[in-house]
C-alpha cells in the first residue's frame, strides 16, 4: 500500500512531532511507500534522522514554497502564484460541490503532487487543527485544498486525530466544502469532544466519526525510565504562543503575564527555560516574542532559551528534564503530558482544555481570556508541592492514551489495507 500524508507544516515542531508519530507507525503496517506532502521540504534537509530516510517529500498541492536563492523573476512568479491562490480554491470548491468537473485535478496543482496523489492507495492528513476559521479567515487555506483534491482525484481521504472548529462562515460556499469534505472523507477520526460537537453543529451525522487520542501521546515509548519531578533539576520549562493575532495592549498585556509568572518561578528557585515551538525563521518564529518577556522579566538573567532545533525524542526528553512547565503552544502541553512533567496550561482554544480534563487535571488549565499573573502563580505554587504526584498521573495517563493512539492508528491502517 501507497500512503501520501498531506497537511504538513514543516516549521511546526508539535506537526514534526505528530509525523513523527505517523512515519514510525505506518512503518510498523502494510505499507510500501510513504510519501509527505510538506509546506516546506527544505526544512527537512540534514534533519530527521534514520526514521524519515525513506520518505519521499513533495510539496503542497497548492505549492507554498519559495524557490531557494531565488532571483528577482522568480520572487515575483511565485507572488503572482500566491495572488492565483483564490481563484483556483474557488475553481476547486465549485468543481467539488457541484460534482462537475471542469477543471481536471493536474491543472489545480503540481506535478509533484499530483503524481504522489496518483499512485497514493490511501491519503492520510497529518492531524492538527486544520479545519477550522482560527487560523485562516472562512476556512480557506491550502490544507482545506489539498483535502479537496483528494476527494476530486477519487483518493481515500482519512482525517486522523483531528480537531475541528470554531467554524464563523462569512461566505456559506465554504461552508458547504467544510460539510463535503467531511462527509466524503473514508474516515474522520478527531482528537477532543468538542470536534464531535462542531460537527453537529454542521448537521453532519456524527455515527460514523470515531475518537482517539492526540497523536504525540503514542510516543510515550521513547521515554523508558521516568525520574521524579522532585528528583530533577529545579527547572520551569515555559513554551508561549507567539502566532496569536493581538491588539498592541494585548500584546504588551501577555508579555508583562509571562515575565510575571516566570519572574515567580525564579523567586521559587527555580530558572526559566524557555522552549520555542517553531523552528528558527520559520513564519511563526516564537523567539521574537519570547525575547520580549526575557526583556521585561526583573530577573531575566536567570532565564534562558532552548536555542537549537531540537528534534523530536531530544525535544521530549529535555521536557521531561524539567520538574515544571507552562504551556501555551498546544503541543508543549502535549510534550508535558507525554514526558509526565507537571504543567499548566494555557488553552487558546477548548482542544488543550480537553486534553487536560482526559488527565484529570482541568483545574491546572487556564482559558488565556482569563490569563492572569494571581492565578498563575497561586497554580504554580500548588503544582510545585504536588509536582510528583500530578507528574505520575500523568506519566501514567500517556500510556493509557499512547497505547489507544498507537492501536487505533494500526486498525486504521489495517482496516484500509484489506479493502
């Protein structure tokens, strides 16, 4: 069997995680070859190690990458491509919808990829958060495309560990492909209870959607040993969300927040080590961001920054070095859990709530609307004294759900191998 992953963002480091994750799994399977489709494949150049040496990578359907060492040509070719970026979605969704093909699939994308979707047995996105008017306004995004091209190429498309919503339409088109590409997908597996809610929401028939765990957890396994938090060195690891639209007083409102509670966890004894969740100059580069609260922070010395672009198993093994964390970036929180690190985390969106309430640990999760430094530093100081106990629970909690993830993923696979 011939598996193409799309979806993926290539900077992110909770989406090289969830690869990761999938690479590793399908290697276990029924499966030939595996092929990636990447927003950027030179991020994986020198990287990723033994694991994702037989992968073939292509671009986006709808290919965003910049050329490398580009001339002035072809700096402005690939402008006018992005500007095309509407009119071939709007080609596409009114092809998809309507069922009439008027424009062949080859002519919407890359050869690249459509080669890959040609001799794909199955097309598997990469999980995340992909579905959904947080990050892209009416849900119109190249990930959104490229699920729509799977669908009119014929492919079997699986959303794997997904979550989906908040879904605000201004333009019911993109409503109507968000309801089509759900339906048509062989198979939609999410992540958190409030995706099956959304889902309702769309008057989707729900029986047929399927719930596993967030794909990172099924990593558990690289961590064979688990040391004390108490037994650690007093480090608050601190990983932030720097994507995050924010007014000018919002901005500097969050900045003065996390200097506060980092300033605290110095005051506590213990240093801050910051953790960007995005690889360097990648398009959400968080260390700008974090800079900023060092700056602000009154004892900023005591503070520091996980600099390098660690890969997956080191990332989580440097997580599970620290005795605390705070988490904003919804995959640190994930990394904490898996690691078995206490943490509390800051949910911009009801997903990361979710997944702390399956932990049993709801009241160590803050809704960022009501980020504030007294809250903060009250939790921070309770999962100190606590820290063993909540780490246990949730080192035990990932391998509950690790070993779910990794099930449901291998019956997945299994199921569509034998169709």
């Amino acid at each position: 069997m011939n598996v193409l992953v799309i979806n993926h963002y290539s900077s992110n480091k909770g989406d090289r995680a969830m690869l990761y994750f999938l690479v590793r799994e399908l290697k276990k399977g029924p499966v030939e070859s595996i092929t990636v489709s990447a927003h950027d494949r030179t991020r994986w150049k020198n990287s990723g190690g033994e694991m994702f040496s037989s992968v073939k990578w292509v671009p986006w359907g709808f290919n965003v990458e910049m050329p490398e060492n580009p001339g002035g040509f072809r700096r402005r070719l690939a402008g006018l491509k992005h500007r095309c970026f509407p009119g071939m979605y709007s080609i596409l969704r009114r092809g998809l919808i309507s069922g009439k093909q008027a424009v062949p699939a080859r002519f919407l994308c890359n050869a690249a990829f459509y080669r890959a979707m040609r001799t794909a047995d199955l097309v598997i996105s990469a999980g995340g958060h992909h579905i959904t008017t947080i990050l892209a306004r009416d849900a119109v995004s190249g990930q959104l495309y490229d699920m729509a091209l799977t669908l009119k190429t014929g492919k079997r498309l699986v959303l794997w560990s997904q979550s989906i919503g908040p879904l605000d339409f201004e333009d019911m088109r993109n409503r109507q492909l968000v309801r089509h590409i759900l339906s048509g997908a062989a198979a939609v597996i999410v992540r958190d209870e409030q995706s099956k809610r959304v889902l309702q929401d769309l008057d989707l028939d729900t029986s047929r959607v399927q719930q596993t765990s967030e794909s990172v957890l099924g990593l558990h396994d690289l961590q064979k040993d688990y040391i004390f938090p108490s037994d650690r060195e007093p480090v608050a690891g601190i990983a932030i969300y720097g994507a995050q639209a924010r007014s000018p007083e919002a901005y500097d409102s969050y900045i003065k927040i996390i200097a506060e509670i980092a300033d605290h966890a110095v005051n506590r004894g213990y240093s801050a080590r910051f953790f960007p969740m995005e690889l360097k100059s990648g398009g959400s580069d968080d260390r700008g961001v974090i800079r900023s609260v060092i700056q602000r922070m009154k004892s900023g010395d005591k503070a520091s920054v996980e600099d390098r672009d660690l890969d997956t198993p080191e990332h989580l093994r440097q997580v599970a070095g620290c005795r605390l964390f705070i988490g904003h970036k919804t995959h640190s929180v994930i990394f904490a859990l898996t690691a078995g690190t206490p943490l509390i985390a800051i949910a911009y969106h009801k997903k990361t709530e979710d997944f702390m309430a399956q932990f049993d640990l709801a009241e160590y999760c803050i809704p960022d609307r009501h980020l504030n430094p007294d809250h903060l530093r009250s939790l921070f100081d309770r999962l100190s004294e606590r820290c063993d106990e909540i780490g246990q629970l949730e080192f035990a909690g990932s391998r509950d759900f690790g070993n779910r993830v990794q099930a449901d993923f291998q019956a997945m696979l299994t199921g569509f191998a034998s169709r």
